[in-house]
C-alpha cells in the first residue's frame, strides 16, 4: 500500500521519481507527490494519478536536482486531497526543511501530536505522516539520521520512511518497520523504492532493509544501523527478474498479461522441481524439515484474499493426498484469537508479495507458539521469505494487476508440490505419485489452451454485464474457485458477486435468484458431478441463466445451461488450475466492457502492507 521512491545521485532526479512512481502505482493511485534538493527544498502534491503529477511539473521551476523522493498514494489518515498527500514537512516555523514521504501506520500518532502541539507545533493535515515530520523536525540538532532514529524510537505502528534535510542537501535518510524497503546500488547513486519494479531499470543490485533499521545515504556511501545505532551489514543481491518483464508489450493492461503468462509462470514454477518418472517432488527449500513434516500432526494455512483461496484448495489437497489434518485461517483474524498451537503443528502463510501485514503478524504470532513456520511467497528475499523457517517460491515472475491472477496459480501449483513431498513420504506409492506428476506437468498446456477462449469469453460476457448481481457455485476442490471467481469479478468490474458451495444456495442464498440472474457454476467432471447437475436444475427451475465451467466433451451440461466454457479433462485435485482461468477472463472482460481501469481498480493496492 503506497509507492515509495527516493534517489540520490548524480543524475537528474525528478524523470527517475517519475519513472519510479509510474512503475509504483499499483501500490495506491489516490494522490502523488515530489520533493526535489537543490539549493532549497521544493515540493509539489496532488490528488489523482502520477500523470496529474508530471503535468503539474512540467509548468513548475526549481525541480532540477539530485535529490529527490517521491511518493504514490492509497490514504489510510485522511481523505485524498492535496493537504493530505505526501511528501509532508515538518514544522515551518522550525527551519529545518525537511521532508518525508511515509508508508504504513504510525498507530500513536495522537499522543505524538498532541504532545507536539503542546510545544507549539501547527498542522496541515489528517496525516499520521505530518506528525512523523514534525517529530524528526523536533530532534533535529544538525543530523538527520539522529534525528530519524530518535523520532523513530517513539513511534508505535508501521513504517518505511524516506527523509531528506535542506540543510544536509547530500543526505537521504530512511528507514523500515513492518512495510518494505529496498535500496539499489548503482555507481555513485541509489534508488530507494517500495519494490524493485522501481529500480530494475537503473542497477541489477539491492539490498532490503530489515526491521528497525536505518540507512544514511550519500552519493558516494551509505551505512545502515539499528536505531539505537549499532551498525549492520546488508547483505546486496542480485534482483531476481529484469525491465522486460515488467512492460506491458502488447497488451492492453498488465492483468490480461498475466492471464496469458500463467502457462510459462507455472512451467518456472515446476522446472526443477519434480521427476514424473521416478515419483518425487524435489523442494530444495524445504528438504531439511521433511522428517518434521512427515510427522505433522496438524497444518495451518494463512492468507488473505486470493492467497487465502489458494490456501482453501490446499487443505482439500494436503488432506487428500498427504492425510495430515489441515485447516485455513483469515491471517487477520488469527492473533486476536488465542489460537491453539500443538506440538507437531506446521503454518503455512501463503502470500504473492511476501509483504501482506495481516499475514506476516499470524505467521509471527504461530511461530512463536512453537509452529514450524513454511512461506509459500513469490518475492524473492521478502520479510515472510526471512520470518519462516524454510519455503518455496513461487517463481511466477512479477506480478503488476492489482487483481491477482498468474501468482495465485502459482500458489496453488506449490500448494499441490508440497502435499505431494509429504504425501509420497506417508503413503501415496511412487506408480500414483509419477502419475499425477505426470498430468501436473501438462497442467500449462491445458492452461495454454484455455487462454485460446478469451474471445469466446468476451463476446459471452458481454450479454450479461448490466446485471449488477451475479452467483458463483462450486463443490469439493471447485468451491475456493467459485470464491475467487467471485472475488475477481467484484473488484474490478464493480458488480456485486457472492461465491459459496453449491449446496449451500439452498440454505438462504437461493431467495436471491430471479428471472436472468446469472450464475456461474464450476461443474467439471469429477466426484461431485452429478450433485453439481441438481443444483443446475434448481437454478434453471428459478428463472436463473447458468454459466457453467465444465469439462471438454460434456454434451450434457450444455443442455442445461446458457453458455459453457469448455476446459480439458484434468484429475480432479487438479482441477482448480484450469477452472479459474475462465472465471479471471470473465472478470478481465466484464470490467473493460463496464469502462473500469482494470489495472488500477478503485480503493484497491496490490500489496496490503498496512493492516
């Protein structure tokens, strides 16, 4: 949530934030904003998308240095208006002329303030950020990283902060707890962003910054410290992907990219990691806890959104095939309980990111209960990445769409290669593992035929999008489908949505059906068909027009149902993979056929790092 970039180098600044907050705008697009270093400190804000911003500039003088941070938007203090977007100052008065741009949630914010206006401190804004620059402001004795750690030893909540001082015009300073930053290092200069879609265009090389922690940066050097000063090493890293793979090419918005990625991402996702021919899974990540796995009396999964469906559909798979009890839990909802934690218990917390809040408190919270903490997450060197024991990634390649649709194949794609590692160590036989190894590896394929549909499904959707009430159904390994089917629908086409077990309809939801509703059903061949067929029928005898997922071959199913989006025949723990496919087309159409922005859907951001 909210884009961070900063640089400090020997470049122009400002067409680097640009760039930077362009690539950064999934992350919040409510308002932006830009502080540029010279010989005095310059500002400008607005409310709207990074394009408002650059116009804006392009009439304004004395944006010429180079220093400079940046900051996109998704509010959580204050409503979107120029007053409250960032980059905030500290107090005027002061003379100090510094300025920060902030993400997260600095919970204390109240006190700090009122203990600020009791010495005199004036505000601007709703901003918990104001209260974080006046209060760097208020240590400030000549030395901003000072400054910084001790207004920073006082603050409750989260943040990744970048700072910068007119009176030290080569100093950046910034600092990380709980939200993520990153820094690349490039020859005398370096990039600070949220991610690094921000900085793959300027240098291979980056280090994260952990948790309370601090970094100085000058064109030339930089040093990291804890806030109580103490030195620490970073460890720099190669960046896992390139700039080309974060363009948009060809197409005409990054979600039907990815819709059309999901083959090649699922192929990286297996490469090395399984022998169809001898039975085995080979999860390199993970190899050091099989005994502890193999003897898991329980596993938990944690996620959120779309990560939590991925999660539901792999509790059907760990029970069916590694015969482990399992459950799924709302990441959100799991430390406020006083959640039981057995010896022998496994948590497993599913994210694209790496980053979401709400997940990486459950994780912490099991974990210090005495769990063995897993991450399945697809950002490289990201906190749950560093806060687990061992995982998996996902290896999707980035992920740009605010609606999640290429990693939460991924996730499930793991999810599957997990069960199947503990499974062929429990009880499944080497002849059943190399046969459902056997039909994972083509599992691409099919999706690759799927995709071929995306016409068919347009010109299908099409007849439907003015109703403003839609159902999803599905059974067994198919019902976290309908919910992420759902799921898609409503957050970027707006239309309301409601997915749920088929059987379900009949205990309330049905009263909601009348004439022309559509309703989707996920009713492929397999071990609830025929129970998937009466609830069709019970639709049908209410007025509602059925849209059906069903399996190549099914001349049945298209007699009862008004259009039927065909996908191969897959066994059934399989299933999930190619039955979505359809659903995030249908969604993907439905919202450029209402006019929504598809990529950047209202009061959305793809990586919810606050909570």
């Amino acid at each position: 949530m909210c884009g961070i970039v900063a640089y400090i180098g020997t470049k122009s600044a400002r067409p680097i934030l640009l760039e930077g907050l362009k690539r950064l705008e999934y992350r919040g697009y409510d308002s932006a904003g830009l502080a540029i270093l010279n010989e005095e400190l310059h500002v400008e804000r607005t409310v709207g998308r990074v394009r408002v911003l650059e116009e804006k500039l392009k009439h304004a003088q004395g944006f010429d240095g180079t220093l400079g941070i940046a900051h996109t938007r998704w509010a959580t203090h204050g409503e979107p208006a120029d007053r409250n977007a960032h980059p905030h100052r500290d107090d005027p008065t002061k003379g100090h002329g510094i300025a920060i741009i902030h993400n997260g949630i600095i919970e204390n914010h109240n006190t700090l303030k009122t203990y600020l206006q009791e010495k005199g401190h004036v505000f601007s804004s709703e901003t918990d950020t104001e209260v974080l620059a006046h209060l760097i402001g208020e240590f400030y004795e000549d030395d901003l990283e000072k400054a910084v750690q001790s207004a920073l030893r006082e603050v409750t909540g989260a943040y990744a902060i970048a700072a910068i001082c007119a009176s030290e015009p080569g100093v950046l300073v910034i600092a990380r707890k709980g939200s993520p930053l990153m820094v690349g290092v490039g020859k005398d200069e370096y990039i600070v962003a949220s991610d690094s879609s921000a900085i793959v265009a300027h240098t291979t090389q980056a280090f994260n910054l952990d948790d309370y922690t601090v970094a100085r940066l000058t064109r030339d050097s930089f040093r990291t410290t804890t806030l109580d000063n103490v030195p620490i090493t970073p460890q720099i890293r190669e960046l896992e992907y390139s700039l080309d793979q974060i363009e948009l090419g060809d197409y005409s918005h990054y979600m039907l990219k990815e819709i059309f990625e999901q083959p090649q991402a699922l192929r990286m996702t297996l490469k090395g990691r399984i022998d169809a021919r001898e039975g085995q899974v080979v999860l390199g990540g993970i190899a050091e806890y099989a005994r502890e796995l193999v003897r898991a009396r329980r596993i938990i999964f944690v996620g959120q959104g779309t990560a939590l469906h991925a999660a539901m559909i792999g509790e059907y798979i760990m029970e069916d095939l590694a015969k482990i009890p399992t459950e799924v839990e709302f990441a959100s909802e799991f430390r406020y309980r006083n959640p039981i934690i057995e010896d022998g218990t496994v948590m497993v917390a599913i994210s694209q990111s790496g980053e979401t809040a709400d997940t990486i408190a459950a994780l912490q919270e099991g974990k210090s209960r005495g769990a063995l903490a897993l991450g399945l997450v697809n950002v490289v060197g990201s906190t749950i990445s560093r806060e687990t024991d061992a995982g998996v990634y996902l290896r999707v390649g980035p992920e740009i769409g605010v609606a999640s649709t290429k990693a939460f194949l991924g996730q499930v794609m793991v999810a599957t290669l997990l069960a199947t590692f503990i499974g062929r160590r429990r009880f499944l036989s080497a002849d059943y593992v190399s046969n459902l190894l056997q039909s994972l590896e083509v599992i691409p394929d099919h999706i690759e035929r799927v995709v071929q549909l995306s016409d068919e499904i347009r010109d299908i959707t099409s007849k439907y999008i003015d109703r403003e009430n839609w159902l999803f159904l599905g059974r067994g390994h198919n019902y976290p489908v309908a919910l992420e089917g759902a799921l898609k629908l409503k957050e970027i086409s707006y239309i309301h949505a409601e997915g749920m077990p088929a059987a379900e309809m009949k205990h309330g939801p049905i009263a909601l059906i009348d004439n022309g509703m559509p309703v989707v059903f996920v009713a492929t061949k397999n071990s609830q068909y025929e129970k998937v067929i009466s609830n069709i029928e019970e639709v049908r005898s209410r007025g509602g027009h059925i849209l059906a997922v069903a399996t190549e071959g099914d001349d049945e199913i298209g007699r009862l149902c008004e259009e039927v989006f065909y996908v191969p025949d897959v066994p059934e723990p399989l299933q999930p993979m190619v039955t979505v496919v359809p659903l995030q087309l249908l969604a993907y159409h439905a919202a450029v056929l209402r006019g929504k922005d598809v990529d950047k859907p209202r009061n959305l951001a793809k990586s919810v790092t606050v909570e």
